[in-house]
C-alpha cells in the first residue's frame, strides 16, 4: 500500500535495522539499513529539544525529504501529523497519530487522510521496542522488535531495533509512526533490561533477527 512513495512499498516481507544516532547529541536523529547494510532512510531534526518546539525530516539516501512530521498545538491526546515532502506550512497533513485514550499511555491510533481514509492501530510498548501496526481489519502491516545478535544471542540495546514491514506496506509511512513513536514515549535508556548497553556501536551488517 503506497502511502508515501511506491519505492518503498516492498513485494516481500522486509527488515530494516533503525539506528539512532543523537545518544550524546542535542537533537534527534536515526539511520535506518536493509538487510544487506545499505542505507535506506535517514532522520534528522531542526530543533535541538523536538519533543517540544520542533519537527523531524524522514529523508532518503540522497537527503531528500519524503516527509516531515511535526507535533501539532495544542492537543490533547499529544498528536502528532505527517506531511508529504519538505515543510508543512500551507499543505495538508496525510496522516495523524495520536493516543487511543488520555488514560491508556500504549495503544495509538493513526488516521489516514486524502484519496483513501483509512484508521491503523499501534498496539504495544515502544520504549521495550515491541509493537505491532495494524489496519482497520487487524492485519499486521508492521512490528518493531528488539534486535538479537544470532552469532552471541545478545540482545542489542532499544536503540538499535528492527522494524519489519509486510508485503507491499509503505516503509516510509512506516518509519513516520516510529518517529512519532519515539517523540511520544520517549526513550528510557536507564533502564536496566538485561540486553546489551545502549549507545554501543553496532555494525548494520551484523547476523540479527528479531527475538523470540
């Protein structure tokens, strides 16, 4: 389902490493890789604190901007929307992400909007890395999951994680609700969860499948 762009829209199930890449930074920002180490998406933010005032860049391996997601004010349930290409001012959103109550602090909802409405679901906790995306019918369109390296059967700290994405899912639209996601929740890297210590460099090409 092309929600972004068709490029990204893949025939086969797909793994993507998400990297984040501002541990010791002001600002946000991840890379993102495929199954064979080659880079996909990159993130970056134009705000040093984006959890408040700003808004974050999906672009491709050429810098060029596939959408930008900004939070919109003022808001309730703290949602979030996303615009195709660069900039919002003076376009309309293509999507919203927002909490499915003010009380429940996991579960999202994210509206589509345009030629083709349509409602998703994000059911689980992102700050361990383990949702899933639904659609309408409760089909699984994608599913973060912490990382394991196969060859130690070490997990690898939250932020290096796996988003897998099922046939023909956008996997910009995706990598969207996972920016969302993690200006949402957040990111609590002190917790002590008995994987490997985040913030270690980790190689993209390294054997890893998600966790049973």
């Amino acid at each position: 389902m092309v929600i972004v762009e068709e490029g990204f829209a893949y025939e086969n199930e797909t793994h993507l490493t998400v990297m984040k890449t501002s541990l010791f930074f002001s600002g946000d920002g991840f890379v993102v890789y495929d199954s064979n180490g080659q880079l996909v998406f990159r993130v970056d933010s134009y705000s040093p604190d984006t959890r408040d005032t700003g808004e974050l860049v999906l672009m491709d391996t050429n810098g060029r901007c596939l959408l930008n997601v900004r939070r919109k004010r003022p808001s309730l349930h703290q949602r979030w929307e996303g615009f195709i290409g660069d900039g919002w001012e003076g376009k309309k959103p293509i999507f919203s992400v927002r909490r499915s109550s003010i009380i429940g602090r996991s579960n999202m909802t994210v509206e589509l909007f345009g030629d083709r409405t349509e409602e998703y679901q994000i059911e689980g906790q992102f700050a361990q890395r383990n949702c899933t995306i639904y659609d309408s019918s409760k089909e699984i369109m994608a599913e973060i999951r912490r990382k394991v390296d196969t060859t130690t059967n070490v997990t690898l700290g939250k932020d290096v994680f796996l988003l897998t994405l099922k046939p023909g899912f956008d996997g910009a639209f995706a990598m969207g609700l996972v920016l969302v996601l993690d200006q949402i929740n957040g990111d609590d890297i002190g917790d002590d969860d008995g994987g490997a210590v985040d913030g270690d460099i980790v190689d993209p090409n390294t054997d890893c499948n998600v966790s049973s």
